[in-house]
C-alpha cells in the first residue's frame, strides 16, 4: 500500500479503531460492574446483563468443543483482509466505506476478544412480552448497521454496474 492510499484510508481506519476502543471500553465498564448472568434492569424492555459467547452470531456453535474458536479468528482475519483492500480501493465511496469501516471496527473488537479472552463478551439485553433477543455488545451493533450501510449502497441507483 502506498502512503497516497493510507491516507485516502485514514478516516475509514479512524472509526473503525474508534468501534474497537468504544467496544472495549464498554465491555470492560460491563464486565468489572457485573456477575457473569447478573441482570440490571434498564427499563421495561432494555437490561445490561455481563453473557461470556463462545460462539458467534446469536451463539451459534457456543457449546462446540473450542475449535470455533480459532475458526471464528481465521474468518474475522480473512474479513478484515477483504475490507482493507475494499476501502483501498474505493476510499471515496463514503457509504460503503462507512459500512466497511464499521464491520471493520465490530470484528477486531470481537476478535480482539476471541484472542485475549476466549469468548465475546455481550450486555445489551432487548426484550418484550417475555421474549429476550440475544444479548449483543457495541462491536455487533457496528458490524449490524455497517452491512445494512453496504447493502444500502448496492441499492442505490447506479451501484450494480449498470451505466448511468
């Protein structure tokens, strides 16, 4: 890479370290406040609750033997692989790099706690009329809204290669 397109990186790079050290931060308030399974109601429909994930999305594969762990690591390093060379090349796309930089941000911050932790810590906790959805953390919240962002952008007249 040349330091011409770092630099046109530089602000996609900026938010996504900026997912990673909010994700962190929050996750470190979450776990030295609370009990693993501690819940502290919010409001009607919003708790914090400290949950250790082994798996990934909605804990899928949580209770695998420990294998996952070093798959979910080798899929995060193969997506922030592919998103530095996509913001590389289209760092003038501002929807889609704002996508990217954000699922960029949610999987370091993720893997980040796959590495030193051996598990996600999430603490959002949404429910209503007694259904829980999964407890989720900032860096999933990220990598939410970037590919909403992404899908957004190859939505959008002009995006799906068809001449103007």
């Amino acid at each position: 890479m040349t330091p011409a397109s770092l630099k046109r990186m530089a602000p996609w790079l900026a938010i996504a370290a900026a997912i990673v050290v909010l994700d962190q931060i929050t996750k470190g308030a979450i776990s030295a406040s609370l009990r693993p399974g501690e819940v502290r109601e919010i409001t009607s429909f919003f708790n914090l609750v400290l949950v250790h994930n082994r798996g990934a999305a909605f804990s899928f594969l949580s209770d695998a033997g420990g294998w996952q762990r070093v798959m979910f690591v080798g899929i995060a390093a193969l997506a922030v692989a592919v998103i530095v060379v996509l913001l590389a090349k289209h760092p003038g796309e501002r929807l889609f790099c704002s996508g990217l930089a954000l699922i960029l941000g949610g999987a370091l911050g993720n893997v980040w706690d796959r590495v030193m932790l051996g598990q996600v810590v999430d603490f959002l906790d949404f429910h209503a009329l007694g259904w829980h959805f999964w407890a989720f953390n900032v860096a999933d919240s990220a990598i939410s809204v970037g590919a909403a962002l992404t899908i957004l952008d190859g939505l959008l007249p002009g995006k799906s290669g068809e001449k103007a």
